[in-house]
C-alpha cells in the first residue's frame, strides 16, 4: 500500500484526526475514574461515556479499513 498516498486523502487525515480526540477523552475519563473523585453514579456515567467513545473508535478503525482498501485497489482502465 503506498502510505504517502493514502495520509493524503482528506477523510483520512479526520479520521485520524478524529481517533486521537478520542482517545484523549477517553484516556481523561479513565483518568476520573480511577483518581477515585466522583461518586458511585458519575462513575457510572463515565463509564457509559467510555464505552459509547470505544465504539465510535472501534467504528472510525474500520472505516479506515475500508478507505486503505480503497486507496490499495488499483484502477481499471475502461477499454472501449
């Protein structure tokens, strides 16, 4: 796969963009949690919150799947 290509692609580059945002909230709430400051119920909430964020990532992965799928393929040329 040509890498240089592929980074260049505008959903790309947002996606990417996209996994680090949510990664540091996802790594910041962790960090809530485990820092023992918030109730029972809040803690709770975050953890919902976590989730809901480890599913979007686990999605935005495999929609980067499919873009370097994309990019890999080479074009056909249309004979006429």
């Amino acid at each position: 796969m040509n890498l240089k290509l592929f980074l260049k692609h505008r959903q790309v580059q947002s996606s990417l963009l996209s996994l680090l945002g949510q990664l540091i909230i996802m790594v910041l709430s962790a960090l809530v949690i485990v820092s023992g400051a918030v109730t029972g119920l809040r803690a709770i909430l975050i953890f919902i919150i976590i989730l809901g964020f480890a599913y979007i990532f686990a999605m935005t992965l495999l929609r980067l799947k499919t873009l370097a799928k994309v990019t890999d393929s080479p074009k056909e040329s249309r004979k006429a």
